[in-house]
C-alpha cells in the first residue's frame, strides 16, 4: 500500500521522469532477509528482523518493547545496498534522502557511502531509534559536509525516536 501512495504522489505531483522507484529494501549488501510484521497494513512502524546464524539483523534487542506475540506473518525480502542499485541502473544521484528504516540505520547508511561521498545530496531526513548511534551519524555525516537543521523528538507508547534533518 505505501508502495502506491508514492506512485500517486509522484503522478500527481508530475515527477514520473525525475524519480525512480526502487522497491527494493536498502541494506549494506546484497541478500535476504525475514521481516517479522505486526500486521500487513499501510504505514506499519517497528517491524522485527529475523535473528540470522550469521548474526546479521538481530534487532529484536532493539525493540524488547515488541512482543513475540505481536508477530503475526514473516515474510522474506531482498534487499541491495543504495550504492549498487545506483551503479548496476545508472540512477541519476539524488540530491535528497530519507531514512526511516526502525533501527537499520547503520545498514542503510553503510550501503550508501559512495552515494553520500558523490556530494549530490543536499538534505538528508532520518529517523534514529538508538540515542547511542545517533551521535555515530551525526559524526559521519558531519564529515562529509553536513551540518544538523533540526533534531525532534518523537516518542509513542510503542518506541521513542528522534528525526533528524541535515544539510550542505
């Protein structure tokens, strides 16, 4: 559903020659992964990673305030990291950025460095779920150019979280 109201945004806001969809989940690398979902429906926050023998996405420590018995389907995804989707399409770099990944951040933004590194991008909108790692980005992206607009934070009785604003 979310995946249709961006498409009706970008008609209507006449920008099918400028964006590019890209249904793809971001991630530092190329594989796949199990989602764990509450429920199915449009605008689901604080969705579970699947607990890997690799030890790769164990954010369940992340999200304790989730019960295992919330967990109602587990579906697989693939997922591609920014920088080799943008290399293997030849998409045009973008010159914004939003992240809204539910404790993936670190993923998100490791698969993204020679796109950050490029310069194209101007604003970049995130939300951090770990006060712990959120200095760790502020930090990253202040060296590449970046400099903080605005921090707000946000806060329900599922997870607090802070949105982050940057630019250059």
């Amino acid at each position: 559903q979310n995946l249709s109201v961006l498409e009706e945004n970008i008609v209507r806001n006449n920008l099918e020659d400028m964006v590019t969809i890209v249904p793809i989940a971001l991630d530092k690398t190329q594989r796949v992964v199990k989602i764990k979902h509450r429920s199915l429906g449009a605008s689901e926050a604080n969705q579970l990673f699947d607990v890997r023998s690799d030890g790769t996405f164990n954010y369940e420590v992340n999200r304790k305030e989730l019960s295992r018995d919330d967990i109602r389907y587990q579906l697989r995804h693939l997922t591609q990291s920014a920088d080799e989707l943008q290399k293997a399409y030849k998409l045009r770099m973008p010159t914004y950025l939003k992240v809204d990944v539910d404790g993936c951040e670190d993923e998100v933004f490791q698969g993204l460095s020679a796109i950050l590194s490029e310069g194209t991008i101007k604003t970049i909108y995130y939300e951090e779920n770990s006060n712990n790692q959120r200095y760790i980005y502020e930090r990253y992206l202040r060296q590449l150019g970046f400099k903080i607009d605005h921090i707000v934070p946000v806060g329900n009785q599922l997870s607090s979280s802070t949105n982050i604003i940057v630019s250059r």
